[in-house]
C-alpha cells in the first residue's frame, strides 16, 4: 500500500493536497499518525523558549542615530536654503501689486532668518557637544522648521496671488523658531566656554 | 514566534522624525523577537547579535520610509530575516557550500538518535532550519520566502519537506511515510 509521502502531509496541513493524498488519508491510521506527528512538531517549534541576547546593542544603533541625525540636519540646513532661494525668486517675479506693505513684512522675515542660518552655522552645529535636555531641545525645533519649510514648500508650488499672508506668517514663525534655535546653540556654547 | 507587540502610532511618528527616545523604545519592543528570529535561523550567538544590530542600523536608516501599511513587527521582521539570509549565503559562499546541504564539519545524525527537538532543529542545515523557521513558526507563505531567498517557490517546498523528514529521523519518529 502507498502512503503518503512528507510532501503529501505538509500539503494536506496547508489545504493543498491531491485527491490521493486526501482519500488515502481518511482510510490509512499510519499516515494520520504521520500527520498528527506533524503537527505537533511544529506546535513544539512555536513552543520553543524565546532566546535574547547577552549583549546591549543600542549603544552601537544609539550611535547610528546620532549619526542619521547629523545627515538629516545637514540636508534640511541645504534644503532651507533652497527654499528660500527659490521663494524669493518666486516674489522678485510677482507683481507689485499685491500689496507692498505684506512685501516689505515677507523680505524682512526671510532676511532675518537668513541671518539667523548664518549665525547658526557659525556655530557649527555638527560638531558641538550637547546635553540631552538641549539636543531635545534642538531635535523638536528642527522639527518643527522642517514642518513650516514642509508649508513654504507647498505654497512655493501654489504660487497664488492670495498667499502672501500666508506667507508671511509661516516665514515669520520660521523666524522665532531660529532665532530660539540660535539661542539653545548659543547658551550651550558659552556655557561649555567655546 | 508570536509577537502580540502593538506600537503606537505616535511612537513610530517620532522615530520617524529621529527622535532617540522613541528610537530606543522601538529597539527594546523588538530586540528579543528580532534576536529570536535571527537565531533561529543562523547558527551562532555573534551572528544573531550581529544581525540584531545591522537590522536596526536598517530600521534607523529606513524607518521614514515605512508608511503604516501592516503591523512594523511585519516591516521589522522582514529586514531581519533578508539581513539573517544575506549573511547565510555570504557564510555558504565563502565555505563553497551548497544552499541545502548540511554544514562542513557537522557530523552527521543517525536517524533514531532521540534528540529533542531545539537539538535537531540545530542539526538542520542554515537553509533548511530558516525555510522550516519562517514558514511554520513564523508564519510565512512559501510565495515570500521564495521571494525572500531569491529562489523558485518549489525550492521553499523541497527544503520544507526534506528538513521535516530529517527532523522526523532526528527525534526518531519511525520509519518515513
């Protein structure tokens, strides 16, 4: 009598088996033993006890983090500038009309955080020690430019008559944001006396 | 290994923005079934260690990149099962060894010797225990573990039925069906 190979019972546990394999089955005891051997052995691999490892990893991946960190903040400080350059563009080619006083307030805005990008990479941002409390402090601050450079971005793409309130606004925000960036950086910096 | 770990959404959010913290507690929520997974399949502590970290350099690297659709431990799980077989192929291409064939140097198990079954599930080959390891425990379909090994769908089924008909001799189950 033929019985049912291993391939017949692993598909016969998936649903998958011949018609032989599923007749055979219900008259042969010997290949329903095999089959509930089966699955217990693989009710006994998922019962194996669960292995951890000895040694503390985070602390190689912790820097890997930091590591990202610094990647990401050099392609925001890139993507900023962008930003920005390419805003400014947009309103050189704008028509005047749209209301000089909102102009005026928009230009000083995007001067003023020029400046502060400046002053911010005087203090070399990268290679300045931090405490958690501060680098907290600067990790949700970039953040939260990134989210406003996010919006000048996609108004940047609008390009609507009727943003530049808008505009102003989110460039003003960015403003008080660097400038408490700059204020962090700064503080630690002198604190650490450099 | 069943992982019933639910992370919020929040979390996943602020390690997205590179936040540390929420970095690190994913790293705690998945080190041990990561370890787990990598163990199993490969045959050495250092190695699951290894494969650990690399998966989670992985995960920092990439995690900006995971949009929400199906569970992380999913997304997780994946990483480190391609990092554990990237290091099993490395491991037979530089012993020259064929993918399902029993290690060099093991001795080979007579069938009847009563092991228990973590005993020969060790004495199965690289392939073999991680074919038998995602696909009964872990869950996985042989479509994606095909995918996962770069290797025809019949290749998953052959290594299945071979490493269960060793185990069967290993743990001295009678003669084979």
């Amino acid at each position: 009598m033929m019985h049912c190979t291993v391939e017949d019972l692993l598909a016969l546990r998936a649903g998958e088996a011949s018609v032989f394999a599923r007749t055979h089955i219900e008259a042969c005891a010997t290949c329903r033993a095999e089959l509930d051997g089966l699955y217990q052995r693989v009710a006994q691999l998922k019962a194996l006890p669960v292995l951890r490892p000895s040694r503390d990893r985070w602390p190689v991946v912790q820097t890997a983090v930091r590591v990202e960190r610094t990647r990401r903040r050099r392609v925001w400080s890139a993507g900023s500038l962008a930003a920005a350059a390419a805003l400014a563009g947009l309103l050189l080619l704008r028509p005047t009309a749209t209301g000089g006083g909102l102009h005026a307030e928009l230009s000083q805005a995007k001067q003023q955080s020029a400046t502060l990008e400046d002053e911010l990479r005087r203090y070399d941002v990268d290679g300045r020690v931090l405490s958690g409390r501060a680098a907290t402090l600067v990790a949700e601050l970039e953040d939260r430019i990134a989210v406003i450079d996010g919006d000048l971005a996609s108004l940047g793409e609008i390009k609507a008559q009727a943003l530049d309130a808008d505009l102003v606004k989110l460039w003003q925000q960015r403003v008080d944001l660097m400038r408490e960036l700059v204020t962090v950086r700064v503080t630690r910096a002198r604190y650490v006396g450099l | 290994m069943t992982v019933a770990l639910a992370v919020p959404d929040v979390l996943v959010a602020r390690a997205q923005a590179g936040d540390e913290a929420a970095l690190e507690a994913l790293f705690r929520a998945f080190e041990t079934p990561v370890y787990n997974l990598a163990r199993r399949m490969l045959r050495t502590t250092e190695d699951a260690e290894d494969v650990l970290q690399e998966t989670f350099l992985e995960v920092v690297k990439s995690i900006r990149q995971y949009r929400g659709d199906g569970h992380l431990w999913g997304w997780v799980r994946r990483i480190a099962a391609t990092k554990a077989l990237m290091r099993i192929r490395r491991e037979q291409l530089r012993a020259a060894e064929p993918l399902d064939q029993e290690p060099a140097g093991r001795p080979a198990m007579h069938v009847g010797a009563n092991l228990d079954l973590e005993r020969a599930f060790e004495h199965l080959s690289d392939t073999s225990r991680s074919v038998v390891w995602l696909h009964d425990v872990e869950g996985y379909t042989h479509e994606e573990i095909a995918e996962l090994m770069g290797k025809s769908v019949s290749f998953s089924k052959s290594q299945l039925a071979r490493a269960h008909t060793r185990l069967r001799g290993l743990l001295g189950e009678g003669a084979e069906a």
